[in-house]
C-alpha cells in the first residue's frame, strides 16, 4: 500500500487536531496549516506531500485561492476540499480549479481515506508519465 502523505488545511485547530489523530492511526504521514498563507509554505518546506486536505471557509486567503495557489505553484499536488457550508456553486469553482474532489464537513473517515487513496494514485500516476516522457526525450536525443 502506498503511504498516504498529506497536508491537512483548516482555520479550526479542534478538527486539524481530531482529524491528524485518527488519520495518523491510519498510517498518514501528515503535516498541518491553519491558513492558505501557512499551507503554501508547508508545501514548500515538505516536498512529500501529495495530497492537501483544504477548507472552503478561512480567514484570509479562502480555501478556493489557496486551492488556485497550490495548483499554479504545486501542480502535481491533488486537492480534496472539505467543508461544512457547501454550495454546488463553491463545488463546480473548486472543480474548474483543478480540485481532485469536495466533501462535506463531517465526512466518513472511510470515505475521506479512499478519496485521499485515489488522489495518491493519480499524483504518482502523473509522476510517472513525467519520468517516462523525460526518459524517452533522453533516449531520442542520443538517437540523433
């Protein structure tokens, strides 16, 4: 099983709390913002993450900015939004923003886990297609 890595983003520090320990349970590596602005950084500083658990609703920088941020800054990195007020126009913003997926606040901990898994999936899936193609423009150079 791939080891699941992620960022997990939220103004409440209660829920990133209660969140990181029953994730951790589950063998996440994880690491915590409490804001767009923070989670920016912690991408930076922590190459390993693969998937950012992201709020909507944040003081600051709002969850659809960072999201929009991440993905110019971190563009392999998947995003999976979570909130408590969603409304399908937030949900489509988020999606043409590159969002892997949107869940609701409170979410199963069972489904969060395979949306987390399948995001893992397709990081590592574009990874690979990067590899291949670099590969593959290596082989065609020396074939010249």
């Amino acid at each position: 099983m791939i080891k699941r890595k992620v960022l997990l983003t939220d103004d409440e520090t209660g829920f990133v709390e209660t969140l990181s320990k029953r994730l951790e349970k589950r063998d996440f590596r994880l690491a915590a913002a409490f804001s767009g602005d923070e989670a920016l950084r912690v991408l930076a500083e922590n190459p390993w993450v693969d998937v950012v658990i992201l709020d909507v609703k944040m003081p600051g920088m709002d969850g659809i900015e960072t999201l929009s941020r991440i993905k110019l800054e971190f563009p392999l990195v998947e995003v999976i939004m979570l909130t408590g007020h969603a409304t399908v126009e937030t949900a489509i913003d988020g999606m043409k923003k590159g969002a892997f997926d949107y869940l609701m606040k409170p979410c199963d901990i069972d489904i969060l886990t395979a949306k987390v898994d399948e995001a893992t999936a397709r990081k590592k899936a574009h990874e690979e297609k990067i590899v291949s193609a670099k590969a593959m423009a290596i082989a065609n150079q020396r074939g010249d």
